[in-house]
C-alpha cells in the first residue's frame, strides 16, 4: 500500500510542512565569523593542510560548527594526506549528501542545518568502507566524548522514514536508527515485520543527550509528528507494524507518557497510542536509513501538528 500512496501524500505533505513549518523547534545557530561564512554559508573551501583538524588524532567527536550536531567520531577519522581531514563514515543521520551543480562532485552538508562541510568521494581505496569524507577544519568544532551520559529512547508511529526524519532535528537528539521491536521472531527482516505476522512495528531508537533535552520534550514532539488517534496505522499505512506504540524502559518514562496522554485526552482526543516495554532493538536495512535526507523528500504521511 505505502507504494501506490507515496505519491500522493508527497504532495499532500509538502503543503502541510508549509503550513506548519513555523511550529517546528527552531534551530538555535551559532555566531559566525566572515571567515566561517564564506566556507559554511557560501561553500568555500580551507586551504589544504591549513585545518586545526588536518593533523589531529585526540578522541572525540566532532561537531557542526553551526548548530552543534555530532557529525563524525574521531574513531572513523584517518589519515589520507589530502590536505583536510578525513572520515570513513558519519553519525547515522548526521550528514547530507547533495550533488554538486556541475554535476561530477557531491557535496557534505550538515543534516540539521545544511551547513557546508565539504565534499564525499568513493572507491579511492584509503579504508575497507571505501568512502572518505573531505571536511573543512573550519566547518567543525570538537569535543571529548562522554558518551556514559547518552540515553536511548524508542517510538513507534508509522512508517518510521517520518518519525526519524522530524526526530532528527530536534537539538540533543545525536541520532536516529530506524527498526524494527515488540515482535518474537530474532534476526528479522523488512519483509518479515512487511507479513504482519512478527509482531513487531517500525520503530525508531533515538539516542540523545539528557543535558540539551529531556524524555518529556522527545515524547511530546513524538505525539505532534504523528497522528495519535488512528487506530489501524498511519495515514495510508495499514497494518500492526504500523501502530502508534512507545517503548518504556523504567516508570520514570512510563509515567512521563501516561501524563502526556491524559493532557491529551483532556484536550478532546481520544489517543491510540500503546505504551509497552522496551524489547531488543533490530535495525533495519541500510537503505532505510535517513531515507528522506538521501532522497530529498519531505514525509508522505507525518507532519507536524501542535498538541500540547
């Protein structure tokens, strides 16, 4: 069904993401020097090997120099004596690839605020992933990493392209792996859970810094992507994998949601959504990952609608 339908609610959505795009949490940016601009606003380019980056190996994390977003883990930085620094891979969801106008060269762009980063090449052979992410010092600032003080969180709310897509550019959230929970059957795949019959629901893990924002703010931003009160899916999404659920894993969280949802409830609506307890976590095939950044679409059957 999600085939015959995308089409149509591609338009659909474009019209009610302009509508509703002034509700959406605003990106709080960082001050820029002129020197900044010219590389991150107007896609300049750093002199080779001119980067605070380019010969630099402390562990951490690197990121946008404009809003803040973990970009790349120094674990995934090597050396290619290019001139700039280097990176195999990127934080799931963290960059954009965008093909440059001249059609040859695609372009890195920070996910969450489009900020220029620098180019992406494949197949030179520096590492087994093949890949090297050409990145301006500039662009980026770094920080020691302290992951202990990371936590996950997990919605289900339809196809899980939209919800990890608005989730995304909420400030904290450091990631979104889209997959699959609440099923039996181990080691599954998307044609598995696309059966009905698993139990499982396309589900997001979000995984975010308690520090810049909290369960409560994730939760309530969870209820306004998505409709809440349908019962059988999500907008042309028909099916159990596609139920409304969330995915508690102590009381804290639980209650957090059982009080949202009386909010809501008291507001008029009559809210579908489950509140279960977290189970393993798959993640789902690659080509499911960002699909919306890669493909340059806005979600077909999510957008944001103010609740609370």
């Amino acid at each position: 069904m999600r085939v015959f339908y995308i089409l149509f609610y591609l338009f659909i959505a474009t019209v009610l993401g302009a509508e509703n795009s002034e509700n959406l949490p605003k990106l709080e940016l960082n001050p820029l020097t002129e020197k900044e601009k010219y590389v991150i606003i107007y896609k300049g380019t750093e002199r080779p090997f001119s980067g605070k980056y380019y010969d630099f190996d402390e562990k951490g994390e690197y990121l946008c120099k404009h809003c803040g977003a973990v970009l790349f883990q120094s674990n995934d930085k090597f050396h290619s004596e290019c001139g700039w620094p280097s990176f195999d891979d990127a934080v799931p969801g963290a960059v954009k690839r965008v093909q440059d106008a001249d059609g040859i060269r695609t372009e890195i762009q920070c996910a969450h605020c489009g900020a220029h980063l620098g180019h992406v090449f494949k197949g030179e052979g520096f590492t087994d992933k093949n890949t090297r992410y050409c990145v301006n010092s500039i662009s980026l600032n770094f920080q020691k990493a302290n992951h202990t003080n990371l936590k996950k969180a997990y919605f289900a709310g339809g196809c899980f392209w939209g919800v990890e897509y608005y989730l995304e550019k909420q400030k904290g959230v450091k990631s979104v792996v889209s997959g699959y929970m609440g099923g039996k059957k181990p080691h599954l795949s998307y044609k598995d859970v696309c059966t009905g019959d698993t139990g499982h629901v396309e589900t997001v893990e979000v995984t975010y810094d308690p520090k810049e924002v909290d369960y409560e703010t994730l939760a309530r931003l969870f209820f306004e992507i998505h409709d809440p009160t349908q019962q059988d899916g999500q907008g042309p999404d028909i099916g159990q994998q596609y139920h409304s659920v969330i995915f508690v894993q102590d009381k804290n969280e639980r209650e957090t949601i059982k009080k949202l949802i009386k909010l809501l409830e008291l507001k008029g609506y009559d809210i579908t959504t489950k509140i279960r307890e977290k189970q393993e976590f798959y993640k789902a095939e690659e080509y499911h990952q960002d699909y919306y950044e890669r493909k340059g679409h806005k979600p077909y059957c999510h957008g944001y609608v103010k609740r609370f």
